[in-house]
C-alpha cells in the first residue's frame, strides 16, 4: 500500500509538521523554550495526524477505485512553511503534500479529493464529541482534543475553497459535472 519512498515521505511531512506547529502548539505553558523538542513532539501528535490521515484518505479511496495513487512531500510547500516559522510570522501556511492519482474521472475524482476534508471533518466530530462528553481528561488530554478540533476544522475549509488545486475545487466540478 505504501512504498518506501512514501513511507520515508511521510516521516519527512511529519517531522516538518512538528517543528512548524512547535511555536503555534504547546502543552508545556511554564517553560515553553527551554523544551524545544518536546514542543515539536507534541506539534508532530497534535498535527500530523490531521495532514497525514488527510493524504491517506485520499491514497486509500484512489486505490479502492482500482487506481495508482503515490503520495509526495511538497518540499517547497513545507519550505515555505519552515520559512515562516524561522521568521515568526503570525500566519502559517503550509502545503505539506499531496496524493497524485492517475486515470481517475471526474465523479472518482471528486469523491477521492472529498475523501481528505472528510477526514478533517471526522476528527473534529470526534473531539468534539469526546470533549463534550463527561469524561474527565487530564491537562495534556484536554489541550491535545482541543487543538485536535481546531487544526482539523481549520484544514476541512481551507480544503473545501473551491479554486485552484484545492481539494474543494476537484469536489465541486465533480458535482457541477453530475448537475449539467
């Protein structure tokens, strides 16, 4: 299912992720620049699995239809990410990777680029739901749920635009292309 170069792919996404979202995401609020690398641990916890599951979905659902799909490190997305982050910019934007799929039509096409935001969408739910739930959490369990929900609504809408090479725009031709 996963190739190597994949697999050595995601671990690159991954680590970038969490040195990215280090300054942004932190447990730790007493000392947070003396534990450097437990920030990005925890950054990599918190974020990665949003954009990893994210580009799995969409590999899974391609492959499902019967179709080679290859997941790949957009190192100049994760460049200017890097960059962001050493310059302290407020605003981080990030285009960790990406699933490239060949041979599908426009309504597989559609459902594989709805497969991601969807994911997003299912891991808010389910912090929210578990966050809205009477279990008792501790610290570190509360503020991982709670940036869990943020970052993965976040990534549904900003892949639901429906321009450009955005995942909302592959969703809404395929359903313009059902309507005529």
């Amino acid at each position: 299912m996963f190739s190597i170069i994949e697999l050595i792919r995601a671990i690159i996404v991954t680590a970038a992720i969490g040195y990215i979202f280090s300054g942004s995401i932190q447990y730790n609020l007493i000392d947070s620049k003396k534990d450097k690398l437990e920030n990005i641990k925890f950054s990599i916890l918190v974020a990665a699995p949003a954009v990893i599951l994210h580009e799995l979905a969409h590999k899974l659902v391609a492959i499902s239809y019967g179709l080679n799909a290859e997941f790949f490190a957009s190192y100049i997305g994760l460049g200017i990410g890097v960059l962001l982050k050493l310059i302290s910019s407020p605003i981080l934007i990030i285009v960790p990777g990406y699933v490239s799929i060949s041979g599908a039509s426009i309504t597989q096409g559609s459902i594989i680029a709805f497969a991601g935001p969807l994911t997003n969408l299912l891991l808010w739910l389910i912090a929210t739901l578990l966050l809205a739930s009477k279990k008792r959490f501790s610290r570190k369990q509360l503020i991982i749920l709670g940036y869990t929900k943020k970052i993965n609504i976040i990534l549904f809408f900003f892949n639901m635009i429906p321009f450009g090479p955005f995942d909302g725009s592959k969703v809404f031709s395929g359903l313009f292309s059902l309507l005529s």
